[in-house]
C-alpha cells in the first residue's frame, strides 16, 4: 500500500493532498484505480486508500454510474476549487440534457455522442437570438466536457468506459477562424467613458494582463506577491501557477487590495440598498452585464469579453515584436495557438515595404543621406 503527492515536470507538488494508485483483479481481469484521497498527511491518505480498495472488492467498478452521478462527481472533484469552472458546468448540464442523466456512463458510445453535437449544432441562442450556435460552442458543449468526464471515469474511478477507442477529433464540429479584435483609440475611449468607475481597475488589469476573464476574476490577497512581481492564477489545463505581473498592473492590484476588506482583490461598491457604499466581490455575471452596458452605449460593437485578450495580444506583439514573448504572457502551452497574432508582423512588413525605398529610381544616394 503506498500513497504519494503527484509533482509537476519542475518536481513541485502540484496539489497539497496525497493521491492512490492499486490494482485489483475483479472477474479475472486486472483493473487500476488511482485518484486523490482528499487528505493531506499520509495516515490519513493510506485509510482512506485502504477504504476506496475495500469499496472496490466489495462492489466492484463503478459500471453501474450514471451520467447524472458522473457529473456530480466530477463537479466535486475537479471544478469545486477551480477558477474559471463555469464554461464546463454549463458544457455537463447540456451533456446531461442531450444525452440522458439516467445513462450509464459506461453505455456511452461514440454515436451517442454524435448525436448529442447534432443536436446541439441545430439549436440556437434562444427566442431573442436565432442564430445557430457556433461549431466551438457545440465542442465546449458536448465534445470537451464528455472527453474531460470519460478520461477522468475511466482512469480515476475505474468505470468500465473506454474514451481512448473514440475517435473524439472527428466528433467535433469545424471552428471559425479565430478573432483577432482589437479596441481602436476612439472604441476605447467611449468604452471607458461609458464604464462604471468602480468597474475600471479590474478592466484595466484584463486589457493590461490578457488573463482569461475567470482566471482574473478569481484572484484572492493570499495570491499576491507584490515584491516579486507576481500573482497566482489558474492557467488552463496547467492549474494554479504564479505568473509575472508589471509594475502597473501592481499598482493597481495594490490599490484595489486597499479598499477591499475581503480576502478578494477585485471587489465592487454597491450602489443602493441597505449595503449602499460597502464593498463585495465581483462576479462573473455582474461584470459581465456592466461591460455589455458599456460597450452598448459606447457605441461599440462586435467585441467580445475574450476579445480583451486578443486586444492584449495584438498590442503586445507590436510593441515588442516578440512572438516567443506573447505566448509566455497567455500562457499558450504551443506557440501554435500564438501564432494567429502574426498578422500583426505581416502589417508592418507591407507598412515598410510599401514604404519609399532609399534606393528607388531617381533618388539618389545623396538625397538620401
């Protein structure tokens, strides 16, 4: 029997709780369950792996668990302290939805899964907006949270699925090109007119930062390393890690630290009510209703919460012409996914090509000089 604290490619412990991994042999056939015990000193790790071992020769793998079941577990485990969870639990309830809480997780196949993108691919966003979805809102629906719950079932649970024979790159449904919007100096300007004051540090910070909105959201006063420069994030599918910060994005998480009495950095003064003038944390839902208010009556259209990010990118790579750069700061894990700012180089390119050359016909060197 043996417990351990999984690490990182660095060798730091990537999670303060200790993790098992056995192997049984139930109906002749040799199954493995690993996964975390949920505590954090070894006596307690080894009763609680002692206790999963006993749960799995007394009833066996957990076959007979329902998508709903799934689901639950999966939002218990893996999303209750994650940052940015949001998107995913909005993917699982569509899950649930199109193909069936009652399932076995088990029974899912590859078809049930296609039709479930089929279905989703030809609803739209409601009464108010009859577009369809988009083909990346079908795959952040259905195709990534099903792999995410499949992989985990299989590997951690020991549930009898087998997500490695579904072929999950065909299931999912063909991308638009990717954005790449940025706020012109006049968008930005009748933005920030429009946008509550209270509103402005934070918005500042994402446009400063390029941190997914989630991620920033979340950030609480013991991730905060002022001294050095940095601050403690999630990154997607990396999990917490401290990333650089500038000496202005400091100042205002600094700033922001000092008027909030919660152990949140980003907080908000309420307006009306009996709690008129007291600070609370901003939430996802409110702050994105202020920003769409803003940007409305801005005038501005076509520009999305994400497209900060883009906004960031694209002004960083022209001021440093450093692609390398720009994927550190979005934490992008390929310079594959960077490389959709390039067009910002190619612009300067033809900006100096089209340029007058020193060597034109009819000017000569002299005039030149």
């Amino acid at each position: 029997m043996s417990v351990y604290r999984p690490k990182d490619k660095d060798g730091n412990f990537k999670t303060p709780y200790f993790h098992f991994d056995f192997t049984v042999k139930i109906h002749g056939e040799r199954r493995r369950f690993h996964g975390s015990t949920g505590e954090r000193t070894v006596r307690a790790a080894e009763a609680a792996e002692a206790k999963e071992r006993r749960r799995v020769l007394r009833s066996g793998p957990n076959d007979d668990l329902t998508l709903t079941e799934a689901i639950e577990r999966y939002a218990r485990e893996v999303l209750a302290d994650k940052p940015g969870g949001l998107d995913t639990v909005i993917g699982l309830q569509h899950c649930e939805r199109l193909i069936g809480g009652d399932r076995r997780l088990a029974n899912i196949t590859a078809n049930d899964i296609a039709e479930a993108v089929l279905r989703r691919a030809a609803e739209t966003h409601g009464r108010k907006n009859p577009k369809l979805v988009s083909g990346a809102t079908v795959n952040r629906n259905v195709i990534e949270p099903m792999r995410a719950v499949m992989t985990r079932a299989a590997r951690v649970w020991g549930v009898g699925c087998e997500p490695h024979r579904i072929d999950w790159p065909k299931l999912r449904r063909r991308e638009a090109a990717p954005r790449e919007r940025e706020l012109t100096d006049e968008e930005a300007a009748a933005f920030w007119r429009e946008l509550r004051a209270d509103f402005h540090p934070f918005t500042a910070f994402l446009l400063g930062r390029g941190l997914r909105l989630a991620a920033a959201l979340g950030l609480k006063k013991l991730d905060v390393d002022l001294p050095r420069r940095r601050i403690r994030v999630w990154i997607k599918g990396k999990g917490l890690r401290w990333t650089p910060i500038s000496d202005a994005d400091a100042a205002l998480i600094e700033g922001e630290m000092k008027k909030s009495p919660l152990p949140e950095v980003w907080t908000y003064e309420v307006q009306r009510g009996r709690e008129k003038g007291m600070r609370r944390p901003l939430t996802l839902t409110g702050y994105r209703r202020s920003q769409e208010t803003a940007l409305k009556n801005a005038g501005v259209t076509d520009f999305r919460r994400h497209d900060m990010r883009h906004d960031f990118a694209t002004k960083l790579l022209r001021a440093t012409r450093d692609i390398a750069l720009v994927q550190k700061a979005l934490a992008h894990s390929s310079i594959t996914s960077t490389m959709r700012y390039a067009h910002v180089l190619d612009e300067d390119l033809f900006e100096g090509l089209n340029a007058k050359s020193r060597n034109s016909p009819g000017t000569s060197a002299r005039k030149a000089q």
